[in-house]
C-alpha cells in the first residue's frame, strides 16, 4: 500500500509522514532531501541552480548518503531545491528512485509513505491513500522559524515568511509537476490543528483503506 503525502513548505508533511510510517510500520521516503541534494550539490561546486546541465549532472550523480547532509535542511539548500525542481529533466532523473522504492519498501514493509510536493499527482497517482497537507503561509511561517530557533540558528520571521512566499509562488506556477493536490487528495487545513490533530485526522482516513488493503 502507498500513501502519498503532499503540501507546501513546513505545512507539518515531515511530521505526519514520518509518524504514519511508524503507526503503520511502512517505508517512508522525504523526496524533498531529493530536490535538496540537488541544490545544495549545485551550490558546493559554485554552480547556478537554474543552470539545467549542472542540476542534471548533480542528479544524475547522486549519492543515496548525501541525503544525510544536516546542511540538508537549511535555506539556502530549500530555495536552491525549488529552483532545481522546476527543470523537467531533474525531475525525470529523480522519479525511477522514488517509485522503486514506492513499489518494493525497503526492509520487508508492507507499504510506503511518501511526501513531496507531486507524489499524489505524478510519482503515485495509484496511492491507495493521497492526502493534501496545508496551512496558512503565516502559520507556515511561524512553525518553520520556532524550528530554526529551536535548532540554535537565528531566524527572523520576516525572511522565513518571505522565502515561503517564493517558494510557494515558484513551485506552484511552474510547468512541471506543479504543487496541487490530486483530484482524488483530502486536504487537511492543519492552520488551526496542532500535530497530534492532524495525525489523529489523517489515520481517520487512512485507517479504513489500511484495513481493507490487508484484507485483500
Ligand atoms: N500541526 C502542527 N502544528 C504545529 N506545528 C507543527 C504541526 N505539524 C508540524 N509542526 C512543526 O512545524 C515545523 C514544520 O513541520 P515539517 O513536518 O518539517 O513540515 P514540512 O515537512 O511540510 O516542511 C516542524 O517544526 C514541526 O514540528
Ligand atoms: N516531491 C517534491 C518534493 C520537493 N520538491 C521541491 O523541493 C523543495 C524543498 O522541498 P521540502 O519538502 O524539503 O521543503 P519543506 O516543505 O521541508 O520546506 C520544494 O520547495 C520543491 O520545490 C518538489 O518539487 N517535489
């Protein structure tokens, strides 16, 4: 079974995806450390990440341990992924990865969880389970900067809600598997929810289709 997990950036995805996975003791693959790792490759080698021959060979090349980069998760690597992902031929070059792993779960699981922002839409439109994860961009903001403070970096609000805002309007207008919710997602609106909320929602859903997966 695959459950497919999409929404905009620090809608709470990360959190819900990775609970799920040990709820239902599934695979659980963050394809944004994917488009991460891109960026940030594109960046230590002083490339540009709009430059569609350095953000190929950087895909093409890559190492499954660079996804354990810590420097992963900061902004730099973010805005430098989202430009990285509007470039068909790194997404194409990411794709077999992600519904290999989507197909055959590592470790003997029985499902897969994956989130992104195309997972429901383009890597699984067959997702048994495809939720839609959003919040308001200004709650968004809130939770991001409250987690780069509490990892010790300084953040101020003002840049993260901006850098929210562009990442927002750059993944949802490109051409190439833009962020939207399947036509066949539940879109949970978490803006008023705290985590334990949204999971409690989201296993509402789940549940029922899990169950009748592991009749069959
Ligand atoms: N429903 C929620 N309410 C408040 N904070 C949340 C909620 N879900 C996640 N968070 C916090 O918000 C931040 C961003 O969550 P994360 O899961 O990394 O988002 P994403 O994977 O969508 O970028 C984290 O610090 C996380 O602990
Ligand atoms: N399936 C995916 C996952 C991420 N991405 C891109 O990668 C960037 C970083 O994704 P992420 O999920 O790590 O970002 P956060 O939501 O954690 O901030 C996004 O802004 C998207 O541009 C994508 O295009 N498709």
């Amino acid at each position: 079974m695959i459950i497919a997990i999409d929404g905009p950036a620090a809608s709470g995805k990360g959190t819900l995806a990775r609970r799920l996975a040990e709820y239902f003791d599934f695979a659980y693959l963050d394809t944004g450390k994917l488009y991460r790792a891109v960026g940030l490759g594109v960046l230590r080698i002083g490339g540009d990440p709009e430059d569609e021959d350095q953000a190929l060979d950087v895909a093409q090349n890559l190492d499954p341990a660079q996804l354990d980069d810590p420097d992963l998760k900061g902004d730099d690597a973010a805005q430098a992924a989202s430009k990285v992902a509007a470039i068909q031929s790194v997404r194409a070059a990411l794709l077999d990865f992600q519904k290999t792993l989507a197909a055959h779960p590592p470790g003997g699981k029985a499902g897969a969880i994956l989130d992104g922002r195309d997972i429901g839409t383009v890597v699984c439109p067959e997702a048994e389970a495809k939720l839609f994860v959003t919040a308001s961009v200004e709650e968004r903001a809130n939770r991001r900067h409250k987690e780069l403070l509490d990892r010790g970096e300084t953040s101020i609000y003002e840049r993260v809600l901006a850098d929210l805002k562009e990442r927002d309007a750059r993944d949802s207008s490109r051409a190439v598997a833009p962020l939207k919710p399947a036509d066949d997602a539940t879109v949970i609106d978490t803006s008023q929810m705290n985590a334990d909320e949204a999971f409690d929602k989201a296993v509402e859903i789940i549940q029922p289709i899990y169950s009748a997966s592991a009749r069959d």
